[in-house]
C-alpha cells in the first residue's frame, strides 16, 4: 500500500500508513523505509525524515544501501546537505541511485562544484555515469553558468560513454545558454536539435530573453510556447513583458487582447459544461 501511495505521490498517506503500521506491531523492512524517505524527501519534511531516520537505526537498517540512499536524497531535499553528505560518506556500498542522489543534491544545493568534483570521483570508482547522473551534471552547470564544461559533459555522454541525450538533457543545456545570455546560440541549438524540441527547451530560451531584454529572439520563442502550449496563457504574458521592456506598445495592446479574448473563450466553455 505504501509503495502504491508513492507511485501516486500521494506523500502524506504514505507518511499515515507507515505510523499505523508501526502501530499496529508490523516491523518495516528497509524497502518500506526507503518508500518513506521519498516521501519525506518530496514533501520536504525534515522532521518526520529525521524521525524516520531514528526508526532506522533502532531496527539496524540505516546502513543498508536503499535505506541509506534514501536517507542522502531525503535530507539534500529537505535542505540538510550537511547531513547529506555525512551519510554518503559513510556508506560502504554505493550504487548509481546513490551517487546520483549526491551529485544531484549538491547541484540544488548551489554547490556546483562539489557536484562536479563528484562526478569526477565517480568515473575514478568504475562506475559509469548514467542518463540521471548527467542531467544532475547539467543542472550544476547551468546554475552556475559553467558552459563550456556543460558542453564537454554533454557530447562526452553519445562520444565517451555511448549514452543518446533524451529531451531533458537538451532543455538543461538550453537552460544554460539562456541563462548566461547565449540566446543566439540557444535558439540555434533548439533549432539543431535531432528530436522535436518540446514546449520546455522554448520556454527555457523565453525565460532567457526576458531576463536579458532581448525581444527579437525572444518573440519568436514566445509564439513557440503559445502554439504549442494553447491552453495556457503564461506565452501572452512573457511574450507582453518581452514588448513592454522594448517599448513596443501596439504590440503590448495586441497580445493583452489576445489574451483577453483566450480567457472570455476558456469562460465560455467552463459555463457550457457546468
């Protein structure tokens, strides 16, 4: 039951099932610990994650390796890398969900390079980097602007390790470009692309171009986002804010109409189905 609340993401009866359980004399076994960090982890909830965590350890689980994976992914999560990364460097086996756990967690966490430095360590260790462990290598380096590093790690993954980028991979190094004010070679990326980029590479470029007032490159990828995202009207409005930092007015007036007449639309159906 517990297993099928975190395929739901329904955390908080994860959290109920486990204490009438506990309750109900039944011991947990280190899968079922496992299921309720993640839940821990995705709520975030340091407190019942440590609580859990005393559980663990009272029952002599806590070092075993999807307990203590979950416990380096729960407390990353909950803002805790400290602890994080004292439990990692504990752990005596190691597994790929454990090291993606880490180099994930220090990525969120600001600390990039640590994130890296990681990563490195993992290639000494023999153990081959996976699709998750790259896009948390991607995400480190797009936070923190690094990219020409994110590009070696990127054409490394089909070169070195013989691993085909999936979409997210390629949204993560949009990300990066746009960020760092690259638009033009963001969108000429988006463009090569060898799969069909989706609604979140053109949003990633979007989000660039607002930031960095760039409303030639940004235009294009705002009609991107409205025509492959209809039902939503987060387009119109960067695509708006895009026009009125360049002071383009009549066009401001347009997309607001435009959005006007989207929203009456969306009414009119909401009041037919009632």
């Amino acid at each position: 039951m517990i297993s099928g609340y975190v395929q739901n993401q329904s955390h908080r009866d994860v959290l109920e099932t486990f204490d009438e359980m506990l309750a109900s004399g039944q011991m947990p076994n280190p899968m079922t610990f496992s299921s309720v960090l993640l839940a821990c982890a995705n709520l975030p909830s340091l407190e019942k994650g440590k609580n859990v965590h005393a559980k663990a350890v009272k029952l002599g689980v806590a070092n075993e390796v999807f307990v203590a994976t979950a416990l380096t992914d729960m407390y990353a999560k909950s803002g805790d890398i400290k602890s994080s990364k004292c439990i990692f460097s504990l752990m005596e086996v190691k597994n790929e969900v454990t090291w993606t756990a880490m180099i994930q967690g220090l990525a969120d966490s600001g600390l990039a390079e640590e994130s890296l430095a990681l990563f490195e360590d993992l290639k000494k260790a023999d153990i081959s980097p996976t699709e998750p462990m790259f896009l948390s290598v991607l995400s480190a380096c797009s936070h923190c602007g690094l990219v020409d590093r994110a590009f070696h790690y990127f054409e490394s993954m089909k070169q070195t390790y013989g691993i085909l980028p999936k979409e997210k991979h390629y949204t993560c190094m949009v990300d990066l470009l746009s960020r760092a004010g690259h638009l033009g070679q963001a969108e000429d990326f988006i463009r090569k692309m060898p799969i069909e980029p989706d609604i979140n590479s053109w949003a990633a470029l979007l989000s660039g171009c607002v930031i960095h007032g760039n409303d030639e490159i940004g235009e294009k990828a705002a009609k991107m986002v409205i025509m492959l995202e209809k039902q939503s009207t987060a387009g119109y409005v960067l695509l708006s804010n895009i026009y009125a930092s360049a002071g383009r007015w009549k066009d401001v007036f347009k997309v607001r109409t435009l959005m006007r007449k989207k929203d009456s639309r969306k009414m009119e159906v909401t009041v037919l189905f009632r």
